[in-house]
C-alpha cells in the first residue's frame, strides 16, 4: 500500500496534491513495496463525465493516484482555497514512468492506440530508455464486445510479467476495461494515457509546452480534429468549466461545503 497524500476535493472527485516527480516516485514506491495501482488523470471533459457517469465516478473515486490532466482543474482548486501543485497530464507522466521502469528493471505493456502504433511506440521507448517492452496489443474496433478478443488480452497480459500497463484507448473506454481486467496484474501498475503512443512515435503533434502550461492545449487538438471535438470543447467543455468556476468562487465564500468523500483505501 502506498503513503497517501495531501488531496484536493474539486466538485466531488478527491485529487492527489503531487508534482509528476511525486507521482512516478509513488510508483516506483509501491511496486517495491509489491503493490500495483490504478493512475487517473481526468481532465475538464472527464470531470463532467463524472457528474453523470456513475462507474466512471466509482473508478475515478477508487483510484490509487488520481491527479489533474487540465489547467482549469488546476486553477478551480486554487480559486477554491484548496491548491494543486501542477498539472500531471497522462501524456507527460507517461515517459518519466516508463523511464523509472528502466531505471529500475522494471517492465512496460502498451495497449491499444491504432493498428500497429503500439507495436511502434515499444520500438521508440525501448531505444530511448532501454526499457523492456513486456508485449504490446492494439484490439480492434468493438472488441470488448468480443468475448475471444477480451479472453486473449486477459492471458497475454497475465502471462507477460509487465509492472506497469499502458492503456491507450481514450476514456472512458480506458478506465472501463482497466477496471474490468486489472485483476491479472494485480501487483501492476495501470495508467490511462490517451493518445500519447500517437505523440511517441509522431503519428500526432502535441501541443508546444506554452501552449500545455496556458491551458491552451485543447485548441490544438480541435484544429486538428474539429469534426471530432467540436462538441465535447466548446458545446460541452465551455459552459461546464464556467460551471466549475462558479463552483470555486461558491466554495472559497463558504456558500456551498465540500463534498463528503470516502477515504482512500
């Protein structure tokens, strides 16, 4: 079991008040200690979702590490008198992880991203920190409708000895099959991470680090993809993190409490 740390309650999600360098040190913390976890990183859109989103706000509330992938997560809490060291997005926390896993001979399963990417990703990863890729598996379209398909990952994964396992699909379908499938690697470390294997191997550019430290990644990735993210940044996203901040300025007055959570386990 790993040592807890100051929290952060924003609109009824508790976050870990960690810098990155704390997060891959709680990491490697626990897997020496011979326990695994499960790392989130939600961000505005996934925030929202877990208003609404009753497993989601169960998975996100039961995770081991829950930090902020979003400036205005980050900004809400310190509006709110309640304050987040900095942002720790999946994307950036992903390659000190992986280089703590080579540092210390520890092994790395990347899974999902589009056919063949997280094949690549290992490649790139490998010749970058010498790490060892414990196997890799992107599944096809609809595959936790495949019963075949969920039975293969199970017993890869079981059988490949990984101490941290990568999840590139996107959330929630990410957090959902971590959830269902972790009990395999049950002394692993599980981490959602999104597009990054796309940003490994340069498939997809991310967004330059001022761009990352304003806030202002998200116009990136709806330049990019607007047909996409139209809806979930501007129709969603917009109105919610106007919500969100009406929430800090309420909570910082003392006109709404904070929200009474369960503790850690």
């Amino acid at each position: 079991m790993t040592t807890l740390s100051r929290t952060s309650e924003v609109m009824g999600l508790r976050f870990d008040a960690l810098r990155e360098a704390a997060c891959v040190e709680r990491v490697v913390r626990g897997l020496e200690a011979g326990s695994g976890g499960v790392i989130i990183t939600p961000n505005l859109d996934h925030l929202r979702r877990a208003r609404t989103d009753l497993r989601y706000r169960r998975i996100a509330r039961e995770a081991d590490l829950l930090v902020a992938d979003g400036m205005p997560i980050v900004w809400a809490a310190r509006l709110a008198g309640d304050p987040l060291p900095e942002r720790v997005s999946g994307a950036s926390l992903m390659l000190p992880l992986v280089e703590a896993m080579a540092t210390h001979g520890r092994r790395v399963f990347l899974l999902g991203g589009n056919p063949g990417v997280a094949e690549q990703a290992g490649e790139v990863l490998a010749r970058r920190f010498g790490v060892a890729i414990a196997g890799t598996r992107c599944p096809p379209i609809g595959f936790e409708n495949d019963s075949e398909e969920m039975a293969a990952i199970r017993t890869q994964l079981a059988s490949s000895g990984a101490d941290l396992v990568l999840v590139a699909l996107g959330s929630p379908k990410q957090e959902y099959l971590i959830d269902q499938i972790r009990d395999v690697l049950p002394g692993a470390w599980w981490a959602g991470i999104g597009i990054s294997l796309s940003f490994v191997i340069g498939e997809v550019p991310r967004a330059p680090v001022w761009m990352q430290r304003a806030g202002l990644e998200w116009v990136q990735r709806l330049a990019a993809e607007p047909r996409r993210l139209f809806r979930r940044y501007l129709i969603d996203g917009v109105p919610f993190a106007v919500r969100l901040f009406g929430w800090s300025i309420a909570t910082a007055a003392g006109v709404i409490g904070r929200a009474t959570l369960p503790p850690r386990i």
